[in-house]
C-alpha cells in the first residue's frame, strides 16, 4: 500500500547579498537542489525567498544560500518588518567616504592644475578600491566558486584592471600624469551611490506592505470572567476570549461585536473612504480603526488567521510570483554575466591586434565591463508588482496571482454574477401570492424549509415570517382566492438542497418544494387558471411553493426585489469607457434579469442559468480561445465561473470558496472596484514592460558602444547606475495611480 504524500508546504526566507539578476537565478538554483524542494521563487526587490516544497528542511536551506555566498533567515509568521536602519546607515557612511576620497582624484582629472601626485593618487585610489569596493570582491568570489557570475564580478574585474594598470603605469613611469586611479575610484563611487538610491526606492516600494503589516496592536485589552480588565500581547488572546476597544483604538483581533456601537475605519484594510456604523452582532477585523464608542467583542480569529494576516500574505504571495512577462529576462540573466565577460575579452583583443596600445584596449574592455547591468533586468519586474499590488491592496484590491497582472490588459468581456454582485444580495419579499394555502401558512412553511439555508432569499423569507409572527405586515398580500389550511408544523425532515432549483423536504407527511419555474415543471405541477407570463413579467423574482406529494399542487408564490448596488451603472459605464463589453450571468427569471440589467446599462443579459451552466457560459464567451474574459463574482456557485474564466476577481463579501478560486479580490462589495482592479493590473504590466524594454535597450545599446571605445569607464560606470536606479524610480510613478471615480 502506498504511502500517503504529505502536501507541500511553503517557507520564506529573508536573503541578503543580492545585487542583480544574476544572483536571483543562483539563489533559485541551490534552493531546487535542496532534497524534498518543488519549486522555489526569488525576488530580488524584497530580498525574498518563496520555497515550496514537502516537509524541506529549513537548516539545510538557509546552509545552501549561505554555501552560495549569501545571507539568509526564515521569515516567521506574523514577523515585523525587519529593521533596516543600521544597515542603511553604513551603506550611507561608506557613500560620503568614496565621495570625500574620489573627489581629489576627479578633480584632478577635470583640471590638470589640481592633480595629486602618484602617491597620492596611489593612496586614495587603493583605500577606494580595496577598502570600500571589498563588497564587490567578496560577492564576486562567492561567484566564481559556485561557478556563476554576478554584477559584483564585473564590477571587481572591471575596477581591478583600471588600478592595476594606473598601478603598472605609475610604476613604470613614475609620473602622475596618463594614470586612471580616478577611474576605479569614482566607478565605486557611482556604483555605491547607484545601490543606495536604488535600495531606498526599493525601501519606499515596500512601504504599502510595510504599513499594512503595522496596523495590527501589539497589546489587547481581555475582559476576565470576573469583570476585570488587562492588557495583554495580542499572541495570548484566544479565540472565545471577550476583547474591549475603547475609541480611538485599533483592534486587535477578528471577532463580533457583543456590546456596544461604534464607526469602524476600515480604510486600510478595504479602502472605504468613510467609517462605518457597526453594532451587536457585526463583524470587525483586526487593523481597523474604533473611531467612537465603546465595544465588547468576541474573539473569533487571531495571529495568521485574521483577515488583516490573511491579507498581507496574498500580497505577499502576488509579490513573490513571476509573470510569464518575466521569463526571458529570467533566461538572459543566466548568461549574462558569461556572455558580458566573453564580449570584454573579445573586445581587449580586438583593440590590441588593430595596435590601439594595451592602455586603449583595456580601458575600452574595463568600459564594457561596468557599464553591463544585469540589476536593472532583475528590478524590473518585482519592482512595478511589488508597487502595484502594495497599492491596489490599499485600494481594497487584492491580487494574488502575478499572471492576472499580464491578462488584465487584455480582457476584452467582464461577466457578472447577479445577486450579492451587481445587487445588494438582500432581497425583500414584496408580495406573497396564494393559490392552495393561505398567506400566513404557506409563509412559515417556506421559511421553516429554509431555516438552515445561508441563501439571501431565504433570509428575506425568514425575516417575513418573523415579521408576521410578531404581528407586522411585512408584504402586500394579493387577492387570489386561498384555501383555508390547517396549522402546519414548522418540523422538516429529508431536507435537500437541489442545486440552481431550489429545497425540498417532508412536513408532517407532506412532500414539499420551494424554488424556480424549472423545479416546478421537473414535477409536473402547472396548475390551471395561474398566469406564469404575468407573475414573470413583473420584473421581480420569483419563487414557488408548492406540495410535490401526496397531492401535486402550487400552494403559493413569493415576488421578491433586490436593488442593484448603488455604483453598479457607474462601473458599467467606467467598463464600457475602457472599451470592454458586459454581461449577466444569473439563474434568476429572464424579467428580472433584464430589469436590473436595464437599470445599469449591462450590454447582454443571460438569464435561467444553472450554476453548474456558468463555467459553459465562461467558455462560450471566450469563442475561439481569442476573447479574453473576466468573471465578478460571490457565491460557491460562482467557483467554478471564476475557475473557468481567464481572470477570476471574487467580492469579499461573498464566500471563501469563490475568493480561494479567484486571481483577484475585492475587499468591498463594491462594482467600481472591478474596473479599478482592470486598470491597476493593466499599468502595473505596462511598467514591467517599460522596465524591460529600458533594461534590454540600455544593454542592448551599452555594451556596444563601450566595446567600441565611445565610452570611458567613468561614464560607462555612471549609466550602470543609472540604469537600475531609473527602472526602480520609473517603476514608483504607479504611485500618482488613483482609481476610475463615478
């Protein structure tokens, strides 16, 4: 018997000492070779590792990075941000440093008057090179050990063959003129000043993240058994435990409130503009802000299970994937740095044999080192994602999957579920139609058949009949003729939900159903005089009840509205702006369908249509395979809709079925969000592309012209650090990004 595989399961680490795309592709290729590692993901903008794997062993792990020549640590759950401070003032002190001891050297170049003597030159140049530019040479030996290349390697080669000929020059010679000290030195210089503007873009990309991951108290206040209240770290609250939020404060866990009432700012979690009214019986999640009054709640999830948690770890997850857009610079940064080193060598001894000198055709190989930038080709991408997807996540989008960014732009059709989507999923029953029970009778049965049923028409169903119960009219009551019927018992038993139909169960022997035209035709019941063409026509839905046994027969019909949301025509209208069409999916009756449809401007409306149907529908969508559709939806019955779609974006107030199965989700229930999520996925790829494109072009054009002696080392070294440090700023203009208004 075979034994059961344990599933995988994910680890991230922290990885230090990467410094371009290189060392991306080195890292991911000693994390696969681990023993029980399927797959593993680095991004260099985060400096993470995603590993998945079964059972890997986290020791052996970190061993293999650190074997590699970098740093690494696992990242636990729940961990702060790490603190950067004192590495970024090291790095900062080592920058004025190279400035202060290259400036002389530069100057002297500039202006003959002010050149230093060979000693001097001698002196500044090495503490330069071998004092500030020891983390190129040990980076770049790492390298050559395992095998690879890195920009560190370039970057030591190119530098040490500019002192030493300055060193063999001055020797040699021993004059202070013809000497290129001040070449190796302001090179370091440039590439350290490149690093540290490029690692404070990277600092302030990560900032979304950063300031989502703080939102969480670090304390919370229990409510003992005995009435007393303490303070307490969050990581000791349980679920069940009563949790007090005075105003003001942030809440510490996911829970209910028990006692008391208070506008709740969610606008970090969901991007809601304005506090929201929240009382007994609410739910509230960890992060958001109590703005006024004072709350009892109680506990229901805490730590990684909260929504705040589950939050950062899909942003997270969307940060660390690769988008198929990502392929060909991943395959380019594999040989980049051998086919660099190959095209320096070449072009040395191309200078040499057209008797340009060996000072010419070392400059010019030097030139062709460093102005290669493999870091660029490595930022371009987790960059634009980590800035568009930290945004969205302020928005109150979140994307979890990397290849929705890259379909996005393309999506041509946006289907839409109906009810809890396009409406506000909480219909009221308008009018009860009896035909073979009276309107009281045939109200409680119905709402004891769908007493267990999270479906929103059962609750508009038991909200009337506890309306009636204690002594309201909730409903217009028509004036069909009813038979007189005795008091039924509200006990059911063989309940069973038919799918896209409706329920059915047995109530003191009798058979009885409760659904849609379709699951009164599977029975056979079409009784005589009932005019189905007016009830439907009505534009509202409908839903039957009627007896399946002993005796077939309709025994009444409930109408019921559902208002369709209030930004739901301007997100069809800011839709049908960015060229895309519409439509309705929903097993709702064709009246109203169209009713709602009409209302908002839906372009096409399919109604009648089973859940299992929906997925078809999808694909019928997407003709050919050439119509790149989305799917908007809430429900379990909307999975397999957004499974079947080429980007699936889930409401958040619906079920964790149908935003598990979606590439996006919405925090809010909120239809404008759909187009904002369409527009922040198509400009966070448009940076990946221009970032790309720069990262290519500027190699592309670089390193030819550098191979042929238009440009000095200086230079060559300043547009290397240039390059990386305009892909990062470039990448941070996603920032001026607002979403389509109504």
């Amino acid at each position: 018997m075979n034994a059961i595989s344990k599933p995988d399961q994910t680890t991230d680490l922290s990885i230090s000492g990467m410094t371009c795309a290189a060392c991306v592709s080195r890292v991911e290729k000693v994390l696969a070779r681990v023993p029980g590692v399927t797959q593993a993901t680095v991004n260099l903008a985060t400096e993470r590792a995603h590993v998945v794997g079964r059972s890997p062993d986290v020791a052996a792990l970190i061993r293999a990075v650190e074997k590699a020549g970098y740093g690494a640590s696992e990242i636990r759950a729940q961990a702060p941000p790490p603190d950067h401070t004192a590495q970024d003032r090291r790095d900062l002190l080592h920058l004025i440093a190279a400035v202060v001891l290259s400036a002389p050297l530069l100057a002297g170049m500039l202006v003959p008057a002010l050149m230093l003597s060979g000693w001097a030159q001698f002196a500044l140049g090495s503490i330069v090179q071998f004092w500030l530019g020891l983390r190129f040479y040990k980076a770049g030996w790492h390298a050559v050990r395992s095998l690879s290349g890195n920009m560190d390697l370039l970057v030591a080669l190119g530098t040490s063959a500019a002192w030493g000929l300055s060193a063999f020059l001055w020797l040699r010679d021993g004059h202070a003129h013809g000497l290129y000290f001040e070449s190796a030195a302001v090179l370091i210089t440039f590439v350290l000043v490149g690093k540290w503007l490029e690692s404070r873009a990277r600092r302030s990309t990560a900032s979304a993240m950063a300031a989502l991951m703080r939102l969480r108290p670090d304390t919370a206040r229990l409510r003992r058994p005995d009435g007393s209240e303490t303070d307490v770290p969050v990581e000791q609250v349980r679920p069940g435990d009563l949790v007090v939020v005075r105003p003001g404060e942030r809440i510490p866990v996911d829970g209910i409130i028990r006692e008391g009432n208070g506008a709740i700012d969610n606008a970090m979690l969901t991007g809601e503009s304005l506090p929201a009214d929240h009382g007994p019986g609410d739910s509230i999640a960890a992060g958001a802000i109590n703005t006024d009054g004072h709350l009892l709640m109680e506990t229901r999830a805490v730590g990684s299970e909260t929504m705040l948690a589950r939050v950062v770890r899909l942003v997270e997850d969307a940060q660390a994937a690769k988008p198929p857009v990502q392929r060909l610079a991943d395959r380019v940064s594999a040989v980049f740095v051998p086919a660099v080193l190959g095209i320096a060598a070449v072009t040395l001894i191309f200078w040499l044999l057209t008797g340009a000198g060996a000072t010419a055709a070392i400059l010019n190989a030097v030139s062709v080192l460093v102005i290669a930038c493999p870091c660029a080709l490595g930022l371009a991408t987790p960059t634009a994602i980590m800035v568009g997807t930290g945004l969205a996540a302020r928005h109150g989008i979140l994307i979890r999957d990397a290849e929705a960014l890259e379909r996005a732009h393309a999506v041509r059709v946006v289907a839409f579920d109906k009810t809890g989507t396009l409406t506000v999923g909480e219909p009221v029953l308008e009018e009860v139609i009896p035909f073979a029970a009276t309107e009281a009778d045939s109200l409680a049965e119905a709402a004891a058949l769908q007493a267990g049923s999270e479906h929103p028409l059962a609750a508009a169903l038991r909200q009337a009949a506890a309306a009636r119960a204690n002594g309201g009219s909730p409903v217009s009551t028509a004036s069909t003729p009813a038979a007189t019927q005795p008091e039924r018992s509200s006990a059911v038993a063989d309940f069973r939900t038919l799918a896209g139909r409706g329920v059915s169960g047995v109530m003191n022997g009798r058979t009885l159903i409760l659904g849609n035209a379709r699951l009164l035709r599977e029975h056979d019941i079409s009784p005589e005089g009932v005019d189905f063409d007016a009830l439907t026509g009505s534009g509202r839905t409908l839903s039957y009840l009627a007896e399946a046994a002993p005796s077939p027969r309709l025994l009444a019909a409930f109408a019921f509205s559902d208002a369709p949301r209030p930004t739901a025509g301007a997100a069809v209208a800011a839709l049908h702006r960015m060229g895309l069409r519409t439509v309705m999916l929903t097993g709702d009756a064709e009246a109203a369908a169209r009713r709602v449809g009409e209302a908002i401007g839906i372009d096409q409306v399919r109604a009648g249509i089973l859940p299992a149907d929906k997925a078809e529908a999808v694909a019928a969508l997407r003709q050919d395979g050439s119509t790149v559709v989305a799917m908007v939806g809430d429900g379990i019955n909307d999975a397999p809709a957004l499974a079947a779609a080429d980007i699936g974006i889930a409401m958040a107030s619906g079920t964790d079925v149908a935003m598990q199965t979606a590439g996006i989700t919405l925090m809010r229930p909120d239809p404008m969000l759909v187009p904002a999520a369409l527009d922040i996925s198509g400009k966070t790829l448009s940076k990946i592309r221009q970032g790309l494109i720069w990262a290519f072009g500027y190699n592309i054009l670089g390193i030819p012209l550098a191979a042929a002696g238009f440009l000095s080392p200086v230079i060559a070294g300043a547009a290397m650090a240039l390059s990386s440090v305009s892909v990062v700023c470039n990448a941070l203009l996603l920032r001026a990004w607002e979403p389509p208004q109504r």
